[in-house]
C-alpha cells in the first residue's frame, strides 16, 4: 500500500467585526475542526491545518 500526502485547499467566505483581517484568520485557524473522511480505496491517516502565518499586533 502506498502512503503520500495531499494538501486540499479550503476557500471560505466571511463576513466579520473585527478590524484587522489576519484577526478574523487567525480566530478561524484555532478554533477550526477538520474531518476528512476514509473511503474504500483510501484511508486517511492524518489530518491538519497548516497555519498561514499572519501578522502580528
């Protein structure tokens, strides 16, 4: 069996009170939960949000 990685790309769509944007992203990336499911063919064995990294203030 063959094991590799693969990055799936989320686009979301927000709307937000906070002044700063990389506010609003780093809000959304630590209080995110991902599922990524197996299928028949392929089995999941981790997953994770890799951070994108924002400014700080």
């Amino acid at each position: 069996m063959m094991t590799d990685k693969m990055f799936l790309l989320v686009k979301i769509t927000i709307s937000t009170g906070h002044r700063d944007i990389h506010h609003a992203i780093a809000e959304l990336q630590a209080n995110t939960r991902l599922s990524v499911s197996s299928t028949r063919n392929v089995k999941v064995l981790k997953t994770e949000i890799i951070k994108l990294k924002t400014r700080k203030h």
